[in-house]
C-alpha cells in the first residue's frame, strides 16, 4: 500500500515497480488522512505486506499561510496512518523501517528524479527489511511515541555519518533570525501599501 501516490517519489516507484508489485493506493480523494476512523478503516480492510507512506504538505510557502491544515496533514495524519499500520497484524510487529533517500535523487528539468539504481536500491533494503548506515534504520513503536510520532527519516538516520539535528541552542538562533527578517519584511509591505492608500 503506498500513500502520496502521485507525488514526486511515489509516481516514480510505481512508474519502476508496476510489473513487480500490485500497489494498494490510498488517494486523498478516497480516504482523508487526517480522519483516523476513515485511515483505519481503508487499512484494515486492505491486504498489504508493506506501507510507503509519501504523502504531505509540501508546499513550502502554502504551509506557512496554512499552517494548521500543514500540521493536521503532516503530523496528525502521519500519525493516524502510523497507528493504523502498526495496529494490524504483520511480520514486523511494533517496529517500522525508515529510509532518508534525501541524497540519493538528481537534479532534473521539470523536476529532479531518483535514478533506476537507487530505486532499486530504496526497494532492496525495505524488501528485506534491512538497515543500512546512512540510509535506513529500523526504529521501535516506543522511540517514535517518545519523540511526538516524529517520522521525519533525518531525525534517525544520520548521512555522512552526521547527525542532521541541529543542537537546541543553535535551532533557537535560527528561529530567532527567521523572527527578525520576518519582521523586517512585514515593515516593508506595511509601509507599501500604505503608499498604495490601504490602511
């Protein structure tokens, strides 16, 4: 089963893999993610070994104008599909497989693309359940209830042998400046449209 179907790396795995696998889509228009009944209904009537859950808010600048339905896709229904997987009967039990392919896509016109190689490879690694320094980590149900249902890959699978969390201090600075320039920005268009006559 796979969600975010028609995304960027969704439709390309699906595009790559079409021969190999029968894929179960769960499209927003059948099944609203952030409605656990409806997410948990839709799963458990479906017969799948594996779940690639792609889908998101990823319009950058939408979601800072949208943000709760930003976090009510992203956070909340991640987390509505994370329970509904791990609630149904399957090999892994109470574990989940995740893989940062972050590095691993090419630049491209109209849109970058993941090379045949590298699917493979993404396809390898979650067939056989497998961890790989860099690009994949098997977590357990306990560490991801811990850390708020986060299931960002770069949280836990470090690349480059680095760990891309930035320590707290250094995060509250950049808030602070993004603050700052957010500020600064907001003067500006005050101060246009006021010459443009709007109060």
């Amino acid at each position: 089963m796979i969600s975010g179907s028609t995304g960027l790396v969704g439709s390309r795995i699906i595009e790559l893999l079409k021969d190999d696998f029968n894929f179960i889509q769960l499209l927003a228009k059948d099944v609203d993610i952030t409605d656990s009944q409806k997410v948990g209904n839709f799963i458990n009537e479906k017969d799948f070994d594996i779940f690639l859950h792609l889908a998101a808010y990823t319009n950058v600048n939408g979601a800072e104008i949208e943000k709760d339905l930003a976090y009510k896709i992203n956070v909340d229904g991640t987390k509505n599909v994370f329970d509904s997987v791990i609630n149904k009967d399957k090999k892994h039990k109470d574990n989940i497989l995740l893989i940062n392919a972050s590095k691993l896509f090419k630049k491209g016109r109209p849109k970058n693309y993941l090379p045949d190689e590298y699917v493979d490879k993404i396809s390898s690694l979650y067939l056989k359940w497998k961890e790989e320094e860099g690009i994949s980590k098997v977590i357990e149900k306990e560490e991801i209830v811990k850390n708020d249902y986060n299931l960002s890959p770069s949280r836990y699978v470090a690349q480059n042998g680095e760990d891309e969390t930035l320590p707290l201090d250094e995060a509250v600075v950049l808030v602070k400046e993004a603050e700052e320039e957010r500020a600064k920005a907001d003067e500006k268009l005050r101060y246009v449209l006021e010459q443009l006559g709007f109060e």
